[in-house]
C-alpha cells in the first residue's frame, strides 16, 4: 500500500517539525529563565553556560528550515498543512530570536553587579520575565492544538508587558539620576528589561503566526510591537 | 498555448514579489534616513511622517507573505524557485522590522532634544546610519542579481557598525556621568544607536537568507547577532 505509505512518512514530517518546534521552545524558555537568575543571583556559571546553549537553538533553527523546505519541495502540501510549515519556519526565527536575547541577558551578568541592585528593580525584571515566558510557553501550547483564540487572547495580554516595561525604563532613569555611578549597571538593566520586553514581542509574532496557521487569515489590526518609553522623561535632578 | 501562458503568468507572479521586496526596502531605507534626519534637526513634523509610514511596511509585508503562499500553493515550484519565494517571506519579515526600528527611532525625537546633542554624537549615530543603510541596500541588491558573494562579504561587513556601536555607547554614558541632566536623553539616544545596530543585523539576516536562495545551503558558522557592549563599563566618576 504505498499510497498508505507515503501519508504515514509525510504525517512523520510534520510531527517531526511540530516536535522541533516544541524543544526549541523549551530551550529558549529554559534560557531566558536562566539568564534571570544569573542576573539576580550574580552566577556568573550558570549565565557562561545560557551563553553557551544558544548555538542549539542557530542550529536547529536551520534544521527546520532545511526539513521545511524538503517537505513542501517533495509533498507540495496544500492549504492548511503548507500554512503549518510555512508557520513553522517563522516561529522558528522567533524562538532563535529569543534565544539570542537570554543570551545578551547574560551576557550582561557581571557590568550589572558593579552595583548593588534595590529590590524593586530585581523584583520588576522578575515579574516581567515571568510574563514574557508565560506568553511564551502559552503561545507555543496554542500553536500545538492550533487555536486561534488562545493566539489573540495572547497577542492583546503584550500591553501588560509593555506598561511593566515602562515602569522599570522609569525607575531605572530615576536610580542613575539618584547616584551617577548607578548608571553603567543601570543602563545594562535597561537593556536587560528591553531584551525581556522584545522577548513579550516574538510571543506576540508567534501568535500572528498561529492565527494565521488555524485560520487562513492574517490578524490585520496592526498591534505597534515597539515599546512606550519613546517619551519617558525622568524627574529633573535637583541643581 | 495554454503551457506557455502558464509559465509566464507563474513568471509575473516571481517578478511581482521581487519587486515588492524592492520597494519594501525603498521605503524602508527611507524611514531610516528620515528618522535621523528627525533626530539630528528636532524636526518633529518629519518624525510624525516616519511614524505614519509604518502602516505601508505591515501591509506590504502581509501582501507578500499571502502572496508567497499562494504561489506555492498554485504552482508547486522546485527547488531555486521555492527558495527563492520562501526567502521573499524572510527577507519581508526582516524590512517590516526594519521599518519598525525607524519608527522607534523617530519617536524619540522629542525625548532626545531636552539635551543639546554634542557633535561628536550626532556624527557617530549619522556614520552608524549609514553603514547600516549601505548594508541595507547592498543586500536588496545581492537579493535582486542572487550574488552568494556579495551577501558574504555584507554580513562580513556588521563587524564594523558593531564597533562604532560600541565606541557610542561608551560615549553615551561617559556624558551620561559628566552631567546628570543627560541621562533621559542619552538613554534614548542609546535606544536609537541600539536601533541602528538591530538595522545592520537585519542586514546580516538578509544577507544570510540570500546566501540561502542563491546556493541551496545554510552559511553554518555563527555570526552573533547580539552586541558587543555586555561588558563596557564607563569610566568611574570622580567622587
């Protein structure tokens, strides 16, 4: 029965990239995780060793792809199997994105703990990062069982990202004001809660994208994927 | 002659996407090069222009993306030509961001102009912007004649705008420490350098995608895409 056959290796190939899909997300979740902890416990180890993991991630990113474009070439799927792979080389891209954000997160471990980080800074990237993994993990699950809805209830949830962004991009401003030898660790900061912020963003991307796989359609109101800082002036110091 | 209208119609369908992917980057190139030109003069009329013009960009990038999927889908192309429509579905994703990056930039005119900009500055972000911008427009044309050569020797090229990214950010926080009254401004001129440098590795991915389309294989070694700045430390204040 080779008509049989082929369905079943062809099933394969999509399961093959669905499953990819699924472990690269876990391992940049995992390393987004990590570089937060290395950046709030100083651990200069476990932030070399997110430093190292991102090749995994370059690497099959390009794995998918190459599979992706194998399978259209020699399938010539139809409709909505040739959106899910289509979809698949795009979440790929974000999640080797991702990926490469932890990494500069840790990359920035050791100018941040040139000095002694307050409490509600630590708690903030905290919280903010605990909300872009969520969006994460949540986005990749509506992915798996292709729900539509689940991706816009994601997509409209980036706002809160974006307003704990804002309050940190504030509170940073206001600490180097405070005491100008804040403002080289502050500034890593900065970055570190930008890189975090961008990370809600590729969620928001993965979501257009399952939108996109379950329904045909893409999403056509336009959800601004840059950040509110734009004009967040700081209190004026005093003279 | 039904076989010969075919390919000719399958033609105009390759020539179309080409050409969008053109004047993607013609408008994109051209919110970049307003945003600083905003920037340099504190022309906020200008800026708002840049802001408004990103609507074009995210249309056209949807446009193009259906499009692609539907020649797949119609005309079940091999090889050259599927990676050729595949990589239009990147390289459009990496200019809708590019857009983007402009428009952050251009909305941080008005923030950046509480502080009179030091010529030194403005002449680092101008030669950034233009790196970048020449990196930017060499890539759409490697894309056009498919040049494997010319794309390596552009993502070769990103070592540079790197560097002088470097070199400002350095700068941006000594002034930063010499005057507390810089700090809003410069870290939104930090944000905008930043920017400029995310434009150059769009750059680099392009360049990536049309090593890809030209030749069927992936450019394997790593070139890393975050920045260099993880470990610049200001000098210390004087206390």
């Amino acid at each position: 029965m080779p008509a049989t056959h082929t369905v079943t290796a062809y099933d394969d190939e999509l399961r093959w990239l669905m499953r990819r899909i699924s472990e690269m997300g876990g391992l940049a979740e995992g390393m987004v995780a990590d570089s937060l902890k290395a950046l709030i416990e100083a651990d200069t180890a476990l932030a070399q060793r997110v430093i190292s993991e991102d090749v995994l991630l370059d690497r099959a990113e390009r794995e998918i792809s190459e599979k992706a474009v194998l399978v259209i070439a020699k399938r010539q799927p139809m409709a909505s199997d040739l959106r899910e792979i289509i979809g698949s080389i795009r979440i790929a891209a974000d999640l080797e994105r991702v990926g490469d954000l932890g990494k500069n997160i840790a990359k920035r471990v050791i100018a941040v703990h040139t000095m002694a980080q307050p409490k509600s800074l630590v708690r903030g990237l905290e919280h903010l990062s605990e909300l872009a993994l969520t969006q994460l993990k949540e986005v990749l699950d509506a992915f798996s069982s292709k729900s539509s809805d689940l991706a816009v209830s994601i997509r409209e949830r980036d706002d809160e990202i974006d307003a704990i962004y804002t309050s940190l991009f504030r509170e940073l401003l206001t600490y180097m004001m405070e005491d100008p030898r804040n403002i080289t660790a502050c500034t890593h900061l900065l970055f570190c809660a930008k890189n975090i912020e961008r990370i809600g963003d590729h969620a928001t991307n993965i979501a257009e994208t399952v939108f996109y796989v379950a329904t045909g359609e893409q999403l056509s109101d336009e959800r601004p994927k840059d950040d509110d800082t734009a004009n967040v002036m700081a209190p004026p110091v005093d003279d």
